[in-house]
C-alpha cells in the first residue's frame, strides 16, 4: 500500500505541546472556535465527557448526591459579598451589561464558579438540622476570561461539575470534603487509567474563599503536574457572607459548614497527554467513545464470507462493549487501522479470508501494537479480557512513570538541578513559611502541589529553602 | 390528627396559573432567583429534566445522532449573518461586553440559539458527501431576555437540547424534521403521557430563518395550547449565509440542506399543569424522580417488626424501581401521605401492623385515590402493574380531555365563541393568507398552532374569517 496512511501528528516525545494540540484536532475531540479562546468540543470528545459523567454521577449519587441547576448569571453585589472569593476571580469573570435593548442596572457575571448564587438560595432553604446536610451537585458551564489558552486544559469556556455542600458541624463538611477526594482520586486511577497524588494545598495555593482546598494532582509526560480536581472545606466564609444559619438540635441558631468541590473537561485533556502516543490517542476502555473496533479484509471474491462473519462478530459485541465495525468501502484497511489508532480505539479486531480458514479473528491492542489470533468462539471472553488487561496495563504505567518521577532532593541544589533538568515531583521538606514558598516559585518556576495528608515525620528535618525546621515534607513541581 | 397536614396551595380548577406557581415552590421543584425572570431548578425538578434527557437522548442515539457542544457565545457578527434569524432574536439576546477589565470589540450574545455558531463551524467540517449526513446534537442553556417570565414555562435561561443537522439534499433534511417531531410526539405522548397534536406552523409563526417549522401541541386544562417541542427544515438558508459547501457524488459543489430542532425545560411545566390537581403533582412513572415511596406505620410496641417488613420489602422494590422508603420518626404518616402527594409519588405502599397480620400492604395510586390491599409476596409484581396503569391512565385523561377541546367552527361567530367561552383547539378551514390569521389574532387572541400534515380535503371549504376558498383545515388556539 503506497497511499499516504497518517494524518501527521510530531512525535510526542520531540514536542509534547505541538503534538497535543495536532492530536485533539486530527483526533477530532476539540476545535477551535472564532473567538479568542473558545472551543468546541466534537462528538469524539464529547462522548468522552459523557462517559465520565455517568461514571462520575454514579458515584455521587451512590454517595447521597442529587443534582440541580442554577442560574448562569450572579448579580456583581452577590460576588463581593465574600470578600477572598471576589478578589480572586473577578480578574477572570465576563459581564453581561445588556439584556435586550436596556442597559442593565448592576452588570450579571457570566459564572465563573457558582458558590454566590448558591449560598444565596441555601440561606433561603437552610432553616433546622433537619435539612443538613444538603448535598448538591451541578453539572454546567462556565466562563473565565484567561489570556492563555489550551484545549481542554484551559478555555475560557468549560464544562465540569461543581458540588456545594452544606453540613451541621466543621467534622461534617471535613468528613465530606475527604470523601469526595476519595472519589476523585478512585474515579481518575480506576476510569482514567491516570495514577494520582491526593493531599491538601498550602494556604497561597488553596480556592479563593475557603478555609482548606485539597487536590488530585497528576503527572504530565514532560514533568509538569496538572491538577484534576479539588475539593474545598469552605468552613463558614460564605455562610457568614450569606448568612446561612439552622436551628440546632439544641434550639441555638448557628452558621453552617459548607463545601464545594469540582473536576472539568480538563480531564479529559489530562488523559489525552498521558496516554497518547506518536500514533494518536490511546483511549482507556472504561472511557473511550468506541471500546473495540471490527475491520473486515476482503477482497471481490471474499466479500460476502468475510461480511457475513464480520456482522455476525458485531451482532456479539455489540451488546457488550461500545463497538464500531467499519465496513465501509470506500477506504482502505490500512487507512481504517491509521484511522481508528488516532482515534484511540483500545481493541482492533480484524478478520479476513485467512483467519476464516482458521476460524479465528485477529486482535490488536492500540497501547502496546500487540497482535495474536484469537479462535472466533472466544472473541467476546476475550475481548472483555483484553480490555480489561489494556485499562490494568495504562493506569500501571502512569502508576510507574509517576513514582519514577518522582524523587527527593538532599539540598536545595538538587532541588533546583531536578526541577530545571529532569521535572517531576519533588519532594521535599517545608518551614510552612510563603516566603520559601514564593522564592522556589521565582528561581524553580515550582510550586508546592499538595501536602501530603499524613506525611512522614518531619522530626528534625529542615526546610529545603531556608534550613529552619520543617513543617510538613510537601510536593513541589511545576505545573499546567 | 389534628395537625395541619397539607401545605396549602389554591384549587387547580379555581385559578390554575396561581395553582401553577404555588405547587411549583411547595413541592420544591423550582425556586425563584434573585435576578429577575431567572429560576433555580432544585433537585425535585432537575430530577425529572434527568428522566427527560436519559429518555430522549437514547432515542436520537438510536437513530444515529451524537452530542457535542459548542460555545455559549457567539459573535454579533455571526448572528447578523443570516437576516431573518438575527431580527427574530436581537429583541431577546443578554450580551456581553466586558471580559476582565477589558471592554470587548465585539459584543457578544450569550446564545439565545445556537444555529450561527454551529454553522460557522459546520462550513469547515462538511467537505464532501461523505460527511452526510452529519446528526448532532447539543444539551446546553440557552438565554432569552424575557419580558413575562414562569417557571419552566418561559424564563430568561433555561436547559434544553438543540439538534442540528446537515443533509445533502431537501428531501434528506426534510426526512430528518419528521423523524424528529416523530421522536418528540411518541416521546410525550409515551413517557409525559401527555397527549399532542403534530403538525407545520404558519409562515407568521415559524422559526426565524427556516423554511418549514413543524410543532407538537399540547393543550393546557384551562384551555390554552402550550407549544412542546419544534423542529425546523432549515432549507439552504443558513448554508447560504455560513457557506456551508460539500462536494456531491457528482463532483458538484453544492449548498447543504439544513434542520435544527428543541425541547427544553418547558416540557416539565407542562407535566405539572397536564397532570397535577388540588393536593399538588401528579407525576407520569416514567418521568417521577421517585415512582414508589414506602411508608411504614407503627406504634412503639410494633416498630421493630413494620419496619424490618418495610426493610425488606424497599430491597425488593428498589432493584425495579426509583423507591424512597420513608422511615422518619419525626414526622406522622399523615404528615409524609400529604407530603409525598404534594410531591407526586405514582404509588405510596402503606404498611401497617394490621396489614402484617393479613400478610399484606396498601397500595394508593396518586392519580386516582385507590387504595386496595396487596398479598406481601405479590408487591413487586403488582407496583410494575399499578405503575404501567397509572402511566397509561394519566395518557388517556390528557387525550381525552384534549380531544373533547378540539372542536369545530361551523362560522365566524361560533369560532369566537368557543375562543372566548371554552378555549381548546377551534379546528377551521383557512383561505392562507395572513390577513385572516392576524384577524383571528386581534379578536380573539387565538393563532395558528398547525397544519395537521394530510388534512380533510378542502374541496368546497371556505375560510373561516373571510369566506374565501380554504387551502387547509387547520387548529387554532390560544397559547402560552
């Protein structure tokens, strides 16, 4: 075959930033839409999205969850009314000014997170213990006007899902922020095949109005960490904002205790860069639009033979694992097999005149090109096994690519060296002091990714930066 | 039982628009928010937009729509592109003119409808007929600067799904609007139970820029048709205007024939006002966010045995069906009968230490107030039953009703008559011309709702308002 089979994509390996942006785009899970920022996220990408919504759903409605929608627009009075929250996202809001023909009185933020507009309807529904704890999710949109922009991994526009939480008690909401952050971290490792550190995040690096934030973070192929979720311990900043109070069982009225916690469609740009190849995607099985892709190879004389075995294959599948058999004609198998690789499909399963001879069908693994003959009466068993062995085998490399990168460093030297030449995580130990935190900010680009939540003992051990003795031993890297 | 058990709401018959507004708070499903015209969704109501989208949206999968999404904003440019489209929705659009600090160059609305951005996109994604036909779909919100807003029924944001298609020719695209008022009216009809006339609305009441709007209509109980659902043959119009090209079989370069189509968050202010009565909703099985609640009923000396039996039989049931099993102590059975009938539960099973004895519970269908003993190990086979009667029953009442309120106009006078006196569908012969439509408009605040798709003949009919020849028999109506 002397036709032209890739779409070119760089490798990934020589230029990861190049070969993301190529890959979303001749994937076709994102394009780029004709204002500055914006995106549009394709069928390919969405049904990636839609398949972590229903994972992720499950889990929270499992956990007690329901879920509900509030407006788009938060009047600019609610925003200021938490004082950290306001300063911390109204660099990033887009305001609506005009309704209509009328100018509007006070401009309505397009909303870049909803924690306003929520707390002031929970101060209207919140009365007694009776009604805690409400636990409320939100599957939504939302805006913040970012210079810097990245498929997935920072539009100005995005989609994700934020829970606001409210509780009887500090011990409540803290149980509940930890929960979801199980969550988190068993729905990224499990669905997204994607190995993750959990643990909280220094006061300089924590949601702009809470108490405590605490993060999943995951390691990029070049190094950089990329945080995928975070839950917040709110405490009682926005209650006292909005004045949510409930009668007690003790008859005292008090302010409650909330959270709020969230994950975006930037997952979907993490799992992208952390499995993809030089080919394309590569898709975990639990998340990927198309699980198994059916290839008939047949030429005139064959057709129908090959056809028929070809349907018969799809008709078994098909109720089983999110299945595409591609008959069609008017392309090559070789240019099906480029095809469906760069869409990420994690089973190829071919079957042409030879393997009917033998009874059998081919499978081929998109992650590791692997290629064995499997005898046609077990291609379903072992279809459910081979996907199984694809989404063991991605997560264990994310898993072994994260612990390798992740190293300690004796002195402030190394520290430095390993941030400049080889990335990762660093881990090392902290005075709790932000001027360290600043001063490995400016010279290692770094930032302290999460403290970890219950890290070895940090008796006589001494802050990387300053020497003084150390607070917690914490995650540096530099980051998306 | 002396305590006031039922919160109170008006008579749905006495003042249904207040009826509307009061249940529609008391059983919490939506809330007002403290901008004016918007609503929140609490989780009672989203719960029924989830049934809604799960339902829908396995049907236009099985006929080979896929979901994507695209940005919230589009470009005031983009929208002025097509003429028509841009006259209809200026009046209606929330712009925004501010991102950050920074005033924008160009406003942008937030989408009222998402045809301009779509196309914009479709122009470089249809290339050849082998992208045809392309069949998306987008669940999004959608903004509106209403004037006079209800909740679910007219509000400035609201959810909804937008399908938008491209074909390669009329027929093609005009094959995909009747598939989809199709899917609309069996999806209403079977899953709302609510009964709807399908049909092609006038050029006066067709979406701005289409060239044919075909509608399903459902008439209200205080006579009023409410419109349900629309799907548009959008022609070449938007092709035109976006330059959306393909290269056809015959090496032409051809415009692409278009449909967009809706339904939104309005389907559920119609299952409240179709179905409710005096005690609050009347929620369709397949739709309730819960179809069975459980109620165990016990004194001190027999509460360990009622709710072990109420145990076990929530563990049968809540494997079928969406089951809440309410076993607080703080409040009485007659609190929570009121409480889940305000809410609308399909079926409440009562269980009672009388009915342990007999090896029995009660059931009490909401629609109708029965209530009648059932053997313990006959409850889930008959909750399946009772449910399928109370869907197919709640259908009927809305067919029957809506058929009793079609009525004919045997003259002018007559016509107003029942417009102003009964309200219901009026159906009259309609010489066409939009004179007459406008006059019916002024004295009788009725329009068009349809053209049913094959009509009578109009073979010696004669218009309704001016006596002319008619070319249709179609529906008139007053609408919300």
């Amino acid at each position: 075959m002397e036709e032209k089979l890739v779409k070119e994509i760089p490798a990934k390996s020589e230029n990861l930033s190049q070969w993301y942006i190529e890959v979303i785009r001749k994937a076709e899970l994102a394009d780029y839409a004709p204002m500055k920022g914006m995106m549009v996220i394709r069928p390919a990408g969405y049904a990636i999205w839609e398949n972590i919504q229903r994972l992720l759903d499950k889990r929270f409605k499992e956990t007690g969850h329901v879920n509900a929608y509030f407006p788009l627009f938060i009047p600019e009075s609610f925003l200021k009314k938490e004082a950290e929250h306001v300063e911390g996202f109204a660099p990033e809001v887009a305001w609506v000014t005009r309704g209509g023909s009328e100018e509007l009185q006070e401009p309505l933020a397009v909303r870049p997170t909803s924690e306003a507009i929520i707390c002031a309807m929970y101060s209207k529904w919140v009365r007694s213990w009776r009604d805690l704890p409400l636990l409320i999710n939100q599957w939504a949109n939302v805006v913040r006007w970012e210079k810097v922009t990245r498929p997935f991994l920072r539009t100005t526009e995005f989609l994700w899902q934020e829970g606001h939480t409210v509780h009887a008690s500090f011990e409540d909401a803290q149980e509940e922020v930890l929960r979801i952050l199980g969550i988190y971290q068993d729905f990224i490792e499990k669905e997204l095949a994607i190995k993750v550190y959990a643990g909280r995040k220094s006061d300089r690096e924590k949601f702009a109005g809470a108490l405590y934030t605490y993060t999943v973070e995951a390691l990029m192929p070049d190094g950089k960490a990329l945080q995928a979720g975070t839950s917040h311990n709110l405490g009682q900043n926005f209650s006292k904002a909005f004045e949510i109070r409930f009668e007690d069982r003790d008859q005292k009225l008090k302010y409650a205790w909330q959270t709020s916690w969230g994950v975006s469609t930037r997952l979907i740009g993490a799992t992208v860069m952390v499995h993809g190849d030089d080919d394309g995607l590569v898709l975990p099985p639990k998340v990927a639009p198309h699980q198994v892709v059916i290839v008939p190879i047949f030429k005139a004389r064959d057709k129908d033979k090959v056809l028929s075995v070809g349907e018969k294959l799809h008709a078994d599948l098909k109720g089983r694992f999110r299945t595409v058999y591609d008959s069609r004609e008017e392309y090559t198998p070789g240019w099906k097999f480029a095809e469906w690789e760069l869409r990420g499909v994690p089973l190829r399963i071919e079957i042409g005149p030879r393997d009917l001879e033998k009874n059998q069908a081919v499978f081929v693994r998109r992650d590791t090109r692997e290629k064995f003959p499997v005898p046609l009466d077990e291609v379903v068993h072992r279809a459910e096994e081979v996907l199984e062995e694809i989404q063991r085998d991605l997560f264990k490399r994310s898993e072994d690519f994260t612990r390798e990168n992740t190293r300690e460093a004796k002195d402030y030297e190394e520290f430095r060296e390993i941030l400049e030449e080889r990335r990762g995580f660093v881990v090392a130990p902290w005075c709790g002091r932000e001027e360290c935190e600043l001063k490995v900010k400016e010279e290692t680009k770094a930032t302290i990714r999460l403290i970890p939540p219950e890290g070895e003992s940090v008796e006589g051990k001494k802050c990387i930066v300053c020497g003084r003795p150390a607070k917690h031993v914490v995650y540096f890297a530099r980051s998306y």
